[in-house]
C-alpha cells in the first residue's frame, strides 16, 4: 500500500512547475490565472503541432491575467479548456 502511494505522489509531484525550465523539452508551464503554480503541458501550435521553443523568461512569474478561454466554446475547433487556457482535444 505505501508503494502505491508514494508512486502516486511521485507521479503527481512530477506534474508540477513553477516555470517553463520545471519542464521536460517540448512542455511549457501553464498555470490557473493569478497563480505561480502549474502543470506541464505539451505546447503545440494552432493545428496541433508540437512546438520545441526555449523556456520563456515570462514564466517564472505569476500568471497575472486571464487571456485564455473560458469554456470549450471559446477554444479553437480541436481544442479544450483546461484550468482557463486552450489545450489538444
């Protein structure tokens, strides 16, 4: 049972970031608006391309505005809202 937790924890800790450099190679930060904490997310472009970009320096800070969408409805067709940003349906 504390194996099974543990890896749980492990698993879900690995998620986590506090910046684009917290990620692996391909995955930017992406966080709640207002929040210093994210998760990492794949980064792709409007077709759903996966994009290879530098870390950006913008994502050490907070997210301090609310540029994402809303509701499914206002998200590319192919996509989601994922905690207020456009994410791969």
């Amino acid at each position: 049972m504390k194996s099974i937790i543990i890896f749980l924890l492990l698993t879900i800790s690995s998620f986590t970031c506090m910046s684009d450099s917290d990620c692996r190679f391909g995955k930017v930060c992406v966080k709640k608006p207002f929040s210093s904490n994210g998760v990492c997310i794949k980064e792709v472009d409007e077709y759903g391309v996966q994009q290879y970009n530098s870390p950006r320096l913008e994502s050490i800070m907070p997210r301090m505005n609310n540029d994402g969408c809303d509701f499914d409805t206002d998200c590319p067709i192919g996509f989601r809202d994922v905690i207020g940003i456009i994410k791969s349906a």
